[in-house]
C-alpha cells in the first residue's frame, strides 16, 4: 500500500482521504519577527502607568469636591435649624437668646448641641470635650473695642449684670452669632429686616496671614473669601468676605469688601447684611 503524507492526511487506495492524527510538535511554518514577542515594551508600561494616574486624579478630585459639598450641605442645614430655634425662643420668652448655649438648655429649643458645630471646624471632632471650635474662638472678637461706653452698656431687660451672665458660652460652636451684641446693635439689625443674618460660617472660606489686628484681639479676621449667612427669613446664603479690594464675585455670589470701617471701631456688619444699617436716633 502506498501512502502520501501531507498536511494530515492520507491518501488510501481507491481515491478515498482520511485524516490521521500527527505526533510530535506543531510548527508554525510562518515566519517570526521582533514584534511577535510577548509582553509589553517600555514605551507601553510608561502609557499605561500615566493613564492610571491621570485616572487616580480626576477619581480623587471627584471624591474631595463630594465631601466639600456634603460638609457645606451639612453646615447650611445647622444654620437654618439654628435660626429656627433662635426664632422659636424668640417667640415663647419674648426676648432674644443672649448665647448659643441657651438653646441648648434641656434640648428645649435645640435638640443637639452637635448641630451647632461646622464639619469643617477640625475641632468639632472632640465636640462635647473642648471648648476650641472656632465660634469658642472668635465669637468675642466682634465686639468692638469701646463698646462698653455709651448706649451699647444699656440692657435690653432687667440689669446688664444678669444679660451679661446668660451670654457665658459653655458649649462647643462653630458659627459666629449676634446674639451677645449689645442692645442698640442689636436693634440696628432688626432695622435691617428679615434679610438680615443672626449667624454667619466663616470656615469655608481660607485662611489669611495673620496681622496685628488678628494677634490675640480680632481672631475672626484670620478668614477671608467664602462665609454662609443665616437670615432671620430662614435662609441660608452665600457670601464672599474680602478685605483686600479687586477680588470680584462669581456667579450668583455677592462679594463684600469691608463695608465697615477699620476693624474693631464697629461690629463686623460685612458677615450680616449686604449694607450697613444707619445709627439709630435715640429718644432725648
């Protein structure tokens, strides 16, 4: 019997074809070059390596700028829960709170005193066991130098003595407040209406290199740029504090640059309205 070996196959007598199985090794009878090698070159890692940085990049920019806007979400509803409970006191005493602390008194008014802290304050994460939020911080500092002369040491009820004993703060808060001010800046601020604000969030904005005005007297000017002022209607906007002029606002943002005169002659009206109410008249 003759047989022709060809790719397989088998050649059998009367003309019939049948495929037998090879041994041995198969080989690729097409020619090999360089770029038939496996793996990846030196070129090719290095792309694929700057890939996944620009990747991890824009992964972790879209990771922080959630956490920015959930803090400043959280932050905006503490401020109008804030505002609601100094308006509900306002409503069942007749008078306004003289501190934060008051409304914390029992849960009455504000059920959690942790709603009073910003999540951006690094101190809130020891709320309940320091007295370091930035509101513990500044919140005195608004007061102007010499406001103990003239009208702004006459009580609102009762002796200055006992108004001066409720606005002791002995909570942790972060949100500066108007609620200590004295009597006839308090009463400017009514003037203002139900857009002006009762509490204002520095902490969102950025830190300025300190000067003398903030060495131990004025902390509250150490922030400059983004601030969130609760008003007295309830709501929450947004500003941008600026002591330094050409700064210009952006988008629906207002941008106040010192509206009121030198630092510590009067209170700080730039955090609290959009323009400085005018000085009362008083009754001769």
């Amino acid at each position: 019997m003759v047989a022709a070996r060809c790719l397989g196959r088998v050649a059998c007598p009367g003309g019939t074809v049948r495929r037998v199985k090879q041994s041995g090794p198969q080989v690729d009878p097409r020619p090999r070059g360089p770029r038939d090698r496996r793996g990846f070159t030196l070129v090719e890692l290095l792309t694929i390596l700057a890939l996944i940085a620009v990747l991890a990049t824009l992964i972790a920019s879209a990771v922080a700028g959630a956490k920015l806007r959930a803090q400043q979400a959280v932050c905006s509803d503490n401020l109008r829960q804030l505002i609601t409970a100094i308006e509900v006191y306002s409503r069942e005493t007749g008078k306004r709170p003289r501190s934060a602390t008051r409304l914390t008194h029992h849960g009455r008014w504000l059920a959690d005193a942790r709603l009073l802290i910003c999540p951006t304050d690094p101190a809130g994460r020891n709320a309940g066991s320091t007295n370091a939020a930035w509101g513990n911080v500044a919140n005195a500092s608004q007061e102007p130098w010499e406001v103990e002369r003239g009208p702004f040491a006459d009580p609102e009820t009762g002796s200055w003595q006992s108004e001066l004993s409720e606005s002791v703060e002995t909570v942790s808060f972060s949100y500066l407040h108007t609620l200590g001010w004295r009597r006839q800046a308090w009463q400017r601020l009514a003037d203002a209406g139900k857009e002006a604000g009762l509490a204002v969030c520095q902490l969102h904005g950025v830190r300025v290199p300190p000067t003398a005005l903030t060495a131990g007297a004025k902390p509250y000017l150490s922030w400059e740029g983004q601030t969130y002022r609760a008003q007295r209607d309830g709501a929450v906007v947004s500003r941008r504090i600026f002591r330094s002029s050409g700064v210009p606002g952006a988008g629906s943002e207002v941008t106040t640059t010192a509206v009121q005169p030198a630092p510590g002659t009067d209170y700080p009206w730039e955090f609290y309205v959009d323009s400085v109410p005018p000085q009362r008249k008083e009754a001769h």
